[in-house]
C-alpha cells in the first residue's frame, strides 16, 4: 500500500457469490477491490498491483489455487494470502495453505463475523511457504533447460554418419512412345479414301439408272 493510498485487496474465487460477498465486505473495511476469475489472472494482477491482502479460491479455472499463491509468494515473500473453500474442501485448503505460508483459511459462506474474528491473524506474521522448493523442482532455471538442449542437439548430431551415399535412383520401365503419323501420310490416305467413296457413290448411281453411261 502507498503512504496515503487506500489499502487493496485482490479476490480470486471460483464462486461468484463468495466473491460478491467478499467485495461488500472488503469496500466496508476500507479497501479497493481488485477482482480476477482465475488462478493466472490473480497471479499477473498480484504482480502488477501488490495488493496488501489476496483471497484465493483453493479450485480455480487455468492454474490451480495452491500454485498461484506458491508462484505469488515466489514473486513476493510478503504477500498476505488468504485461502477460501467449501467445507468439504477443508483439508486440501488446509494443506494448500500450509504450503504457501497462507496467514488464514476462511470457509464459504463467508459472513461479516469471519472477516472480524480472523482479522488479527490475518494483519499478523506472514508464516514460511515450505511448498516453494517444491515449486522450484516444478520450474527448473532456464539455464538447465538450455544445457539439456544443446546435448541433445549434440548427440542427435554425433549420432548421424558425415556422408551418406546417394541411394540409387530407380525410374520405372515406360513403354515406347508413339510416333504420329507424319501429315503427309495422312493426307494421302485421306485423298484414297476420299477416291474410294466416290467411285462407290458413281457405281452405285449407274446401277440405280441415276446417271447414264
């Protein structure tokens, strides 16, 4: 919070009603309500606001509730996290709060009194996040990566011959070309054939007493 400033609190639960419900409090304590609608979302606009308190839902759409409050604690070891869920969702809440250092865990529904009776603990000392080691073996540095790439681009290399021959080229047998008849040819054959018809059609008029010889 800046010296002055409203204090801001971000919400990200995956219950409209939760969240509504939270909002209306958190505006009559003082606060300016930031709202997100799933775990990415909550840990681009923790980043780029660094709100003074945080509710999570422990099930949220794209990045699940645990790995979006261990990736914000990565990003600022400060941050007051507080973890929302249904009842029967008490123990994985429980669990994902002892993970991220979570400063409380409030179960849905959510009244005026809850807010009230867990507010010490929540102003109070934020607890270590043991899961963030865990989250470290789940994001190897980009240096790891790269070296894991270069061997296998090595190897991938060393592992092909230099020269390889040129494989035979094989080209099916085709059957020889046919010639066409050169134009003079056919214009011979044509005047026969044109003679022939008509000494036919002359013979055939001479028999009928078409045409007197």
């Amino acid at each position: 919070m800046v010296n002055g400033a409203d204090p801001t609190v971000l919400i990200a639960v995956d219950n409209r009603i939760t969240s509504s419900r939270l909002q209306s409090l958190m505006t009559n304590k003082g606060f300016k309500v930031h709202v997100c609608e799933d775990g990415d979302q909550a840990v681009d606009e923790y980043v780029k606001i660094r709100p003074d308190i945080i509710f999570l839902g422990i099930d949220l759409p794209t990045l699940d509730g645990h790995i979006a409050a261990l990736e914000i604690r990565e990003s600022d070891r400060k941050a007051r996290i507080i973890f929302v869920s249904s009842r029967t969702k008490k123990n994985k809440a429980e669990d994902a709060a002892y993970s991220a250092g979570a400063v409380a865990n409030l179960i849905t529904p959510i009244s005026k009194s809850d807010i009230e009776n867990n507010w010490e603990l929540i102003q109070g000392t934020i607890p270590p996040a043991p899961g963030l080691a865990d989250l470290d073996k789940l994001y190897p540095d980009l240096d790891k990566l790269e070296k894991i790439d270069s061997i296998n681009q090595r190897t991938t290399t060393e592992l092909l011959p230099e020269d390889l021959p040129i494989p035979p080229q094989f080209f099916p047998e085709l059957p020889p070309p046919i010639i066409p008849t050169k134009p003079k040819k056919r214009r011979l054959r044509l005047v026969i054939i044109l003679l022939i018809l008509s000494a036919s059609i002359v013979t055939i008029l001479v028999a009928t007493g078409t045409i007197n010889t």
